[in-house]
C-alpha cells in the first residue's frame, strides 16, 4: 500500500515539472496588452523582452526588442526566446521568420467585445501554464460586472459618446470591446453603426449624447472636457456629465481592469459608489 502511494506520489511530482518544463520560461511580449495580462496572471518574472510600450520595460530583467510596429529580430533571437506573443500589428514577415528559426509564436487578434477579452485571457492562461488562474480571474470580473450592472437604477437608455482621439476627433463604433463599456454601463452609443471611428464635432452636437467620456491621457483630457462643456445646449453639458477616464486602463484592459471602468463609469454617471 506505501508502494503504491509512493509511485503515485512520484508520477504526480513528475507530471508537475514537466508541466512546468513545457510551459515557456522566455517570453516576448510584442502587444502592451498582452504584457499587462502577463502580470495579471502573475508571470511577469518570464517575460524577458517586450515593446517600448509595455508595462515593465524599465525592468533590469527586460530588454525593449521593439516599437509599436518594429521588431528587432537579432535582439530577440539573442535572448534565448521560446515564445514570441505578437499582434496585427506585428509584421507576418516577422513571424514568419521567427516560425522558420524554431522561435513558438503566437499571433493574437484584438478583441472585439468583453467576451472575446475574456476569451483571450484564458487562452493566454493556457498557454503559460496558469489557467486555473485565468479562470479565477474571469469569473471574479464577471461576478464584479453583473453586482455592477445591478446598481444601475435608471430604466431609461442614456445616449453615450466615448472620445478616444481628439487631432482629429475620433470616438467608439459598436463591434469593439470599448462599445460594451457603454452597453454594461446602461448606455447606447450614438456611433455605434459607423464604419470608422473618425467623426465631426458638429456630428456629435447633432446626435447630442447626454453622456461624454474622454479617454485620453495628460492635458488633452482636460482640454477636450472644457471644449465639450463649451457646448452649454449640448445635453452632457447640462446634466454635468462629461467624465474623463484613464487611457492606461481603459484602451488596454484586462477582464478586472475592463471592471474597473465599467464601475468607475457607473459611479460617475449615477452617482453610487461601487
């Protein structure tokens, strides 16, 4: 009987260090989206190159291999690289390359609402060797999303706009993942049926959305708040409801961090604390 619990017991250790063997060790992140959801899953000590963009670059453990788009392929071969995480913004060339010189790549799509986020965490997860982890994660923000929606008191729809790019203005079209924080805050977006996102100032007035989030970062958000409350008939202006919100968080959330808006945006339009 000790026999048997002790081969047991060894199959079990064995079967943990090589789970732990044929998850990467060498990471490179080319998607500061990704990056962050490396350290929400707590692997952040594996990630050794990453964009000038992402979280951590400051890091003595990490070296910067590339800009927004530009990778450095000799940088990152030099590293001992066994997983390359890359987005459309990465070069098919590139991977290409990487994928011929034995380097594991893994291409991501950027997600087009909370689900697919979710969805992308947990894949991530997977491929890391935290996925009880990430589904931890997910389930906690989802219960978190649903404890928020029930705050929400309001029975009628509020028309919302949210503004992520002010030289030239530029705002959030439905089939995107920063539509459904309108969705999940009671809200309808007023582009949600455009193309792009590119829109006129005067095309706003027009649809006149009685909320207005400026997702944007430094002075810009100020400024851009001023100009919309300059409009004194637009309806936002009168109801005092032109938010600005954190573009760190809100442009390249996680499943919590995504939460973390939709509650801060719920606060500032209700006035309930979350």
């Amino acid at each position: 009987m000790i026999f048997k619990k002790l081969i047991i017991t060894g199959l079990l250790v064995s079967f943990y260090f090589n789970s732990i063997a044929q998850s990467p060790q060498r990471i490179v992140s080319l998607v500061p989206s990704i990056t962050k959801q490396l350290y929400a899953l707590n692997v952040e000590n594996k990630i050794i190159g990453c964009t000038s963009y992402c979280p951590g670059k400051d890091r003595k453990s990490v070296t910067v291999v590339a800009s927004a788009i530009k990778v450095n392929i000799e940088k990152t071969l030099l590293l001992k690289t066994d997983l390359v995480l890359a987005s459309s913004l990465t070069s098919p060339k590139t991977l290409e390359t990487f994928k011929k010189l034995g380097v594991k790549t893994v291409w991501f799509d950027y997600p087009k609402s909370f689900e697919d986020l979710c969805e992308q965490f947990l894949d991530l997860g997977k491929i890391v060797g935290k996925e009880d982890e990430a589904k931890e994660i997910i389930n906690n923000a989802k219960a978190r999303l649903l404890t928020t929606r029930n705050q929400i008191q309001q029975e009628k729809t509020l028309k919302m706009f949210i503004e992520i790019g002010a030289n030239p203005l530029f705002g959030v079209i439905g089939n995107t993942f920063m539509d459904d924080y309108i969705t999940f805050a009671g809200g309808s977006n007023i582009i949600s049926d455009l193309k792009s996102g590119a829109v006129s100032r005067e095309s706003i007035l027009i649809k006149n959305p009685e909320v207005v989030f400026v997702i944007t970062m430094g002075v810009v958000g100020n400024e851009e708040k001023e100009v919309w409350q300059s409009y004194k008939s637009l309806n936002a202006t009168q109801n005092n409801r032109i938010f600005i919100i954190d573009a760190d968080i809100a442009s390249s959330p996680t499943p919590a961090t995504f939460v973390d808006v939709v509650e801060k945006m719920v606060e500032l339009i209700y006035d309930v604390k979350m």
